[in-house]
C-alpha cells in the first residue's frame, strides 16, 4: 500500500498502486467484518512506547482479515530520509517539504522508501530519539493524518499510533488505548533494541523512555491521549498471545 508520493503523480497514481500492494493480509478464510450500512470498519489502538501497540494492532489485523497501518512507520521514514538527504530537522519548513516529496510504501512489516526496504533502519535507537521532529512538525503531522484517512477509506483497517482514536480517525467502531507500568515498556525496548544488536542498560532505556513519554503527551499537535470512549488495557503480565486475543474478543462482540 502506498500512503505517500510525490505531489505531481499523488492523485493519478495513488489509488492504482493500492490495489496492487495489499497490507497485513488475514488469515484464509478470515471474516472481514463491515458495519451494516456498508461502512468500512476502523479499528484504532493507542498508547505510549513499549506497551506493545504494533505486534498487536499487527497480529489482530491478520486475525480480522483487516489491513494494519503502522502510522509509526511513517514519521520514522520522513526523519530517516531527513538524515540521509542532510534536510536539517530543526527545520520545520524544510523537514515538512521533504515529506510531501516522499514515496512511502507499507507492506505487512516491510516499510518502502522509495523503493528501498528500511523496515529495520527506521527502528534504530538514532531514528527513535530524532523522530520527535517529524511528530512534532504540524505541516508533516498534517499531511501524513490526510494520507492515513485516505489509506483508511480503502477498506477495513487496524490502525496504531499516538493520536489514532482522539485525532485521525475520532469516529472510529472500536478505540483502545494500551498501557504498562514504565518499568515493563522499557524492559521491552530494552529486549527489542537487543535483538537489533543495540543492547543499551535499562536505566538508560527508562530514561530516554521517560522523555519521550514527556513529548508525546506535550506535542502542539497529535499529542499522546487516551481517548474517552478507548477500552484501556493494560498489558502487564499479559503475554502477546493474550493481549490479541482480548482485543478481538472486544472487536468481534462489539461488530
């Protein structure tokens, strides 16, 4: 699925390009759940870093037959390009010009910069502390929410980020918002930065945790919120297994 390209082929292309790449693909035989009226479903998860949004919001797309949307991805794409192209990311003006020149593609777990595969060098601890720029941009925030709503409108949709069911997509059929107490969301990212071959002491990950949290929730624009009307889940002692299956219970009951 394309969710970005550059201005001149942005109307003419967008739409023939969804339909040839298709994202988070469900399981065979899955149901594909649509309102009664005909209305394509959304469902949004939220929360802070390390409470497990993208494996789950990942894994209950393939459960539902629904595509997933990693709106994470894209922020961390436009700061990988930033970084690569010299574009000063202090910047606004700049940084949000780049945005609306890139060609972003998602494919299940693999996120296309123009053309190239970056789905682990947008995930280092570099991109994660630079990242902010691009979130806190309200020119760049602005233009990748229309392309999210755009994406969203091709069918049915989990979608994960920070302001998905307070911002982008308010009206969403099933909002929740995941949680965990600082200490387990920063022993994730600590077991997560491990694997990549990034092994960082935990008070160090708690630390960078903690500021990033401190961002999120004070951002001009998008900031961090659990929406009224989110079921809260709290992910703590919860195996990934259990997180997914509580969250399609919720969907499925409530559809």
């Amino acid at each position: 699925m394309v969710l970005a390209c550059k201005q001149g082929d942005a109307r003419a292309g967008l739409a023939a390009r969804r339909r040839q790449a298709r994202v988070a693909r469900g399981r065979p035989g899955g149901d594909r759940l649509v309102l009664a009226e005909g209305r394509a479903v959304i469902v949004t998860i939220d929360g802070p870093a390390g409470a497990g949004k993208t494996s789950a919001a990942r894994e209950l797309a393939r459960r539902l037959g629904f595509e997933f949307l990693d709106t994470g991805a894209m922020y961390r794409a436009v700061t990988l390009a930033a970084l690569r192209r010299g574009v000063d990311l202090a910047d606004p003006q700049a940084v949000a010009e780049l945005a609306r020149s890139l060609h972003i593609e998602l494919h299940g777990s693999r996120i296309l910069l123009e053309g190239e595969d970056v789905s682990h060098a947008i995930r280092t601890a570099e991109i994660t502390r630079l990242t902010h720029f691009a979130a806190d941009n309200p020119a760049v925030r602005e233009h990748l929410v229309q392309l999210q709503r755009q994406a969203a409108a091709q069918g049915n949709f989990v979608t994960e980020g920070r302001d998905q069911g307070t911002v982008v997509f308010p009206e969403a059929e099933c909002k929740f918002f995941l949680t965990a107490s600082p200490q387990e969301r920063a022993r994730r990212r600590q077991l997560d930065l491990a694997a990549r071959g990034d092994w960082r002491p935990l008070d160090e990950v708690l630390a960078d945790q903690n500021l990033r949290d401190q961002r999120d929730a004070s951002r001009p624009v998008g900031p961090l919120r659990q929406a009224a009307d989110a079921v809260v889940i709290v992910t703590d002692g919860l195996t990934p297994e259990q997180v997914v299956e509580r969250l399609e219970q919720l969907v499925r009951e409530r559809l």
